[in-house]
C-alpha cells in the first residue's frame, strides 16, 4: 500500500528566526493591552455577535443624536475608545486566525503523513516478527505497547536466544 505524502514542507533557520522574531514582537506590542481570561470567565461575558454590530451602532448614534438620554454612568470616552480599539483588533484578529488556520492544517496533515509512516513501520516490524526476522520481535513488544486494549490476532513468537 503506498503512502500518501499530504504535504512536503520544510523551514530554513532564517524563515524560522523571521516567525519567531515577528511573533516575539506581536506579543511585545500587546504586553499589557490583551487579557486572558479562563474558560469560566469566557462564559461569563457574552460576545457580540455579527447580528448585533449594526443595533450597536444604531445605539451609539442615538447617544451622539440626543445626548440628554444618555445615562450620566455611561462613559460616552471610555464607549467610543472601546469601539474604536474592537475595530482596530478586528482586523488583526482575522489575519490571525486565518494564519492559525493554515499552521493548524498544516501540522494537521503533517501529523497524518508521520503517523501514516509509522503505522507502515508498525506493520512491517509486525509482519518481520511474525516471520523471526532477527531482532524484530522486541522492537514490536515495545511499540505494540501503544495499543494496549488491542487483542492480538496472533501472538508474537518468543523472542531469539
């Protein structure tokens, strides 16, 4: 059976130290600016969802429109530079994730074409100890480990004196 090669990529040292670098930047430049909050936190805040950007706006119109409504404990400064730094991250935030995307399907298929080569060493070593292929019997013991809820079709020969 042959094995499907997904992908064939490499990284020379200096397109390495290139990522390294610009990302050491983006986290120099958000130090202090960006949170992390834990999973139970996240559920805790609701995330505005694209239905509710235009009904935002419309609010925020409505407040610059008749400002005499606006609530003194509302911040109309401290609202707009939210705003405003939402949309500034916005932008970024989607060129993230569309590069995460592309590194996590990479590695993705990365993964399947180090796991597919494997899996055919698996097999081969398999086959060379069923068949007392001299020193193929321990290295199958050690990798059939990996499976250890698997009954065996065949058991092994006992290993060569």
């Amino acid at each position: 059976m042959a094995l499907d090669n997904l992908i064939s990529v490499a990284f020379t040292p200096a397109e390495l130290a290139a990522i390294d670098g610009a990302l050491a930047t983006i986290e120099t430049t958000l130090q202090g600016k960006v949170i992390n909050l834990t999973p139970e936190e996240r559920q805790r805040y609701a995330a505005v969802s694209t239905e509710m950007r235009p009904w935002i706006r419309k609010c925020r119109d409505y407040m610059n429109q008749i400002p005499s409504i606006v609530p003194g404990y509302i911040n109309l400064t401290e609202l707009d530079a939210d705003m405003k730094a939402r949309r500034d991250i916005e932008t970024r935030l989607n060129r993230t994730k569309s590069v995460l995307e592309s590194l996590d399907d990479t590695y993705l298929l990365l993964g399947n074409d180090v796991l597919n080569s494997c899996y055919a060493f698996y097999r081969a070593v398999k086959s060379a100890s069923l068949a007392n292929v001299p020193g193929s019997t321990s290295i199958y013991q050690d990798l059939a480990q990996q499976f250890p809820g698997r009954p065996r079709s065949v058991p092994p020969p006992p290993p060569n004196p």
